[in-house]
C-alpha cells in the first residue's frame, strides 16, 4: 500500500500539474470505486476547477472551486497518473477513471485490485471528515519527542510496529516504513510500548524524522507495483534496510 512518502510524491507532484485546470468531464469505467450517486459525482467534477491538492495521512485530496472535495484512498496498488498531452486512447488495462482537462491532458486513476475509494466531502466539512476518521498526528508536521511518548504512554502493552502503523496513533506509515523505523532503531518489531526505555524511545523518534523525508526525497519506495504520477518507479528501494 501507498504509504505517506509515496503518496506525498503523488500529491506534490499534482499540486504542480493540475492545479488551476478545469476538468471537462469525468469517465467512470468501475463505479463502485465512487462512492457516491454516479450522476451527482459526474455533476459535481464536470467544469470544476481545481484549486488545491493535498495529503493526510494516505489520502489524497481535491478541492474544487465549486465546494467540493474529491478525497481518494489508493489502498493496496491504486496509482494516479498524468497524461500531459493526449494523442491517441491512453486507458490502460486497470484504469477505472479517466479526468479531462480542457487542455487535452488526462488524470488516470488505475487500481488492480480494485481495493480504492473516492468520496466527496463538501470542503467547508473535512474537519468533521477527518474527526470521524480519528486520523493521529501527521509525523513530519508539529510532531515532538514528547508527543510521542505521550502517545506511547497510553498505550502501554501495545507492539511497537502495529502501534506505528495504527493510523489513529500517528498518520501515515505503514508496514515497509515501520519495518525500517525500527531497524533503525535497533528495536524488535514484537516489543511492547512499556518494555522500551527513553534511549529507544526516541531512537524510533529519530527514524520516524530520518526515514520519512529521504524517502519522499527518492519519489517512494517501489517494493509492488507503485508508481508516482509521472509513471516513474521510486528510487528508494535500494536504501531499504530490512523490508522484504
């Protein structure tokens, strides 16, 4: 699954394409992916104009200039890509949507195994979104040493490495981050939160602020099938430690 460095790489990157485009019209060749009425969706996103793009914890978000927000799970091997200029039928063998701009360059959305979601969210209400999602910290935002052991205090007969990929602990990691976070750290997947003594503490503290930023630097990790908007593998693969 995308973790945040991936989808950070995704999101930046459209940030600088399609920011200001106007989408023409949408295509939805599996519905179930949207999850909401097909005709209000295909409404909602047909003349909008994007006006920001961005990320909490693996979500991907759109705000439109109509009061939309398109907000997008890429689950296990969901991929965005941008096609700058059209010249012949683009869709690929997994490609579910298609966006249109009107400056001739699409926004496929592929997933084979089909595990993906788009919801729409007025934008005026993705805090109570987010509330009810009980997203924990973002790790790269105001995220403190202390926070975190705040955070490791209530939990205190927790594994460490489920702990970490617990998105209502802290945002954003999953499995191949964790792995590399406590190899760094020197600490045992299997540990539990209150058999870790301050040293490792904030070793694993470190690896989160270390692993995180040098992977969204090499575009990803690349471990399955993921790719970033442009179509191009992350480089990070060959810096993994443990994983796999």
């Amino acid at each position: 699954m995308p973790e945040l460095p991936e989808v950070e790489t995704i999101k930046k990157q459209l940030q600088k394409a399609i920011l200001k485009k106007k989408i023409e019209r949408v295509d939805v060749f599996l519905p179930k992916l949207v999850k909401a009425p097909l005709d209000k969706f295909k409404k909602i996103v047909r003349g909008a104009k994007v006006k920001n793009v961005w990320r909490r914890a693996k979500l991907l978000g759109f705000d439109l200039d109509n009061g939309w927000t398109m907000v997008m799970h890429l689950k296990m091997t969901g991929q965005i890509i941008i096609v700058k200029r059209v010249t012949c039928n683009m869709k690929q063998k997994h490609t579910h949507l298609i966006y249109y701009f009107t400056d001739n360059s699409w926004l496929l959305h592929n997933d084979l195994r089909k595990f993906g979601y788009i919801k729409l969210v007025p934008t005026a209400k993705l805090a109570d979104f987010f509330k009810k999602e009980k997203f924990g910290p973002e790790p790269l935002e105001n995220f403190s040493l202390d926070d975190f052991r705040v955070r490791l205090g209530k939990k205190p007969k927790s594994k460490i490495k489920p702990l970490l990929m617990d998105q209502t602990f802290i945002a954003g990691i999953g499995n191949l981050y964790a792995d590399e976070i406590l190899f760094f750290a020197r600490v045992r997947p299997e540990r539990k939160t209150n058999s870790l003594n301050p040293k490792e503490i904030k070793k694993i503290y470190q690896g989160i602020k270390k692993i995180l930023p040098e992977a969204i630097r090499f575009k990803g990790s690349s471990a399955d099938i993921y790719i970033d908007a442009y179509g191009q593998k992350g480089g990070f693969v060959p810096r993994l430690k443990v994983y796999g």
